[in-house]
C-alpha cells in the first residue's frame, strides 16, 4: 500500500488534506507512513497543516509525524498553518505544544511568527508565544 501518485503523494496525504481523520487511521494502521515526503517534500502533517485540521494534525502526531519537517522551500507544517489560518489558531497550537520552532526560517529567511506578523488580515501573531524579538 504504497502506491504514489504523479507527485510523490501517497492516500495519507490526501487525507491529510482533506483534513479525514477517520480515513488517516485506516491508512496508517494499515501501513502507510505518517513521515512519507512527496516530490516537493510535503508530508502528510504539511497538508493537515495548511488545510487547517487539527483531528488531522492529532492522528499524525500519534503515527510519528515529525512536527518540523521542512519541505524544498524550507517551509515547516507550523509555516504553512500560519500561512492559511485566516484567524484560526487551534492547528497552530497544535504544532506549537508538540514542539514546532515559531523562529525557524525558511529557504528565504522567513519564519512562522515573521509572516504572522505580515498578515494584515488576521492577528496570526496572537496565536504564537511571545518572542524574544530577534526574528522581526
């Protein structure tokens, strides 16, 4: 059960983006892996992540997903929650408890917690601990 699509991907990722926490266990008690990366290094976990799906984000987390793998970009699951959370906040504590690095860097120097503070639509930042003030 290993199959992958043209992109790398395997059903775990697409059940991460869809946010299916009932199928994401099927899958993973079946033997697909929560770590698996796709063509451009998503994990299943980026894809919860971005599609805003805590249940989701909780099931990987149980299988083994590692909170700050980084896709070919630099970009980590904590990135990509605050990237598209429009507000919402619970993913975002999700990775953030589980240990996801707020002031990690992507491949252009921009961190978590410096693109909430560029977000001018929502107040991303208020979902992030404080910091120290070295990443602005």
């Amino acid at each position: 059960m290993t199959d992958r699509d043209r992109l790398g991907r395997t059903a775990v990722h697409d059940a991460a983006a869809d946010g299916d926490a009932d199928e994401l266990r099927v899958l993973l008690t079946g033997g697909l892996a929560a770590r698996a990366a796709d063509d451009a290094g998503w994990t299943p976990l980026n894809f919860a992540a971005q599609a805003q799906a805590p249940s989701a984000v909780v099931v990987l987390f149980a299988a083994g997903a590692t909170v700050d793998a980084v896709d070919r970009h630099g970009n980590t699951p904590l990135w990509r929650a605050v990237f598209c959370s429009q507000g919402e906040g619970a993913t975002i504590r999700l990775l953030l408890d589980a240990g996801a690095d707020p002031d990690r860097g992507n491949g252009h120097g921009v961190s978590p917690r410096m693109l909430a503070g560029r977000i001018a639509n929502y107040d991303v930042a208020a979902h992030l601990p404080a910091g120290d003030g070295t990443s602005s």
